[in-house]
C-alpha cells in the first residue's frame, strides 16, 4: 500500500489518512502503525487508530511537526510496504443480545423485510464474527463490522433523542452497541446487559438470548 498522506491535526498531533474506505485490510494496516511507530519514536506520546487513520501526538519539546514528518516518512513507507499475511486479531469477545421488538425499537420494522421474519434478523446478525475498527462518538463507543449486505440499513433521517443503555444496533455495514444511554440514529435490533470493554482491532461475536435470561442478567448486574 503506497497511498497515504500526512495532515497537521494540532500543535502538537499529526494525522496519517491511508485510503478512505471502512475495509479489513486497510484497517489491519493502521493497527500495524499503531504497533509499530511508538516503539520505534520516543517522542511519540500517544496513537489513536481509526477506520483508515490514525492520530499521533507528540512532544513537542523533542521535535517539531517538520522533524516529525521527516523522521516518520520512510518508517511508514517501509512498514506499509510489509507484506500483511492476515489480519492482526485482538481479543475475541461474545456478547449476549436479547432480539426483542420491545427492547430493539426497529426490529419488527426490519423483520418485515424478511420471510422469516424476527428469526432471519437474529441470524443474519449474530452470522458474522465482527471485527472493532475504531472507538469513538461516546466513551466505548465500538465501530464493528462487518454487517452482512443483505441486513444494512441507513441511519435514521432524524436521531433518537434517548437511545437506551445496552442498544445493540446497525448503520450501513456496521453495527456498535450503545454502552451508555444518549441520543443515536442508528437503527435499533436489540439490548445486552453485559459487555466487555472493546478495543480497536478487537473481535465480536453477538449471540441471541430470550427476554426470561436477559432479565436476570439486567437483576445481576444491578447487583454487582
């Protein structure tokens, strides 16, 4: 992969956009950035991966942006140019989902549109194992792909106001789960009461529960 550029993001950040498309590959080479840069500069304070960027700050005490962009260029071109055999994988995570039309605003909306109806829903959503491409919007907050082409669906036009906690939910090819209540327009399929904490390059996998179960995991949690 040769295409990518540089972009000052502050005074003390610079951003690398690789090619602006949500694709595996592509993502797997920010994660590689990610690993590699900080152990090969000092001066780099933190990275924040994205779907096909990723944010660097630096100190500027130790260099400016120009020493910066200097010192990165070759190290990047060489490491984009690495062969990437697989997808470097995270953690792998399975998060329990109750599919009901009372707790996933959207469902019946959706099942409509199937012959099975709620059943081909929950099937077409707990298929794919999804992989975290970036964090971000809220504290949590795990952008996870890929959703199947047969189930993705637009955001809605006009958001929610109050989104509840635990909303698992779908936007084009991804799909996230709200791990805080606030305002979304994401189309809404169902609720968890348990989840760990995601990160960038992190794999999930959803997996159908009925409400009698889901209940008595919400009383545990409230318990704990």
């Amino acid at each position: 992969m040769s295409t990518w550029q540089f972009q000052s993001a502050a005074a003390d950040a610079l951003m690398i956009h690789l090619e602006p498309r949500i694709e595996l590959t592509i993502n797997a080479r920010v994660q590689q950035l990610a690993r590699s840069l900080p152990v090969k500069f000092p001066w780099l304070l933190e990275v924040v991966p994205s779907y096909h960027s990723l944010l660097l700050y630096y100190d500027v005490l130790q260099c400016d942006e120009k020493q910066v962009r200097e010192q990165l260029k070759p190290v990047v071109d060489a490491l984009l140019q690495e062969p990437l055999s697989m997808v470097s994988q995270g953690k792998l995570h399975t998060i329990e989902v109750c599919y009901d039309p009372e707790l996933g605003a959207d469902l019946h909306r959706i099942a409509a549109d199937f012959s099975g109806g709620i059943d081909d829903v929950i099937r077409l959503h707990t298929e794919p194992t999804y992989h975290v491409y970036a964090l971000g919007f809220a504290p949590g907050f795990a952008y996870m792909g890929d959703v199947v082409e047969a189930l993705r669906r637009e955001r809605h036009a006009t958001p929610r106001q109050r989104v509840p906690r635990g909303s698992v939910a779908i936007a084009g090819q991804q799909t996230a789960l709200y791990p805080q209540t606030s305002p979304g327009g994401w189309q809404l399929l169902g609720r968890a009461c348990r989840w760990p904490q995601l990160h960038a390059g992190d794999q999930v996998r959803f997996v159908s529960i009925d409400r009698a179960r889901y209940t008595e995991q919400c009383k545990d949690a409230t318990n704990d």
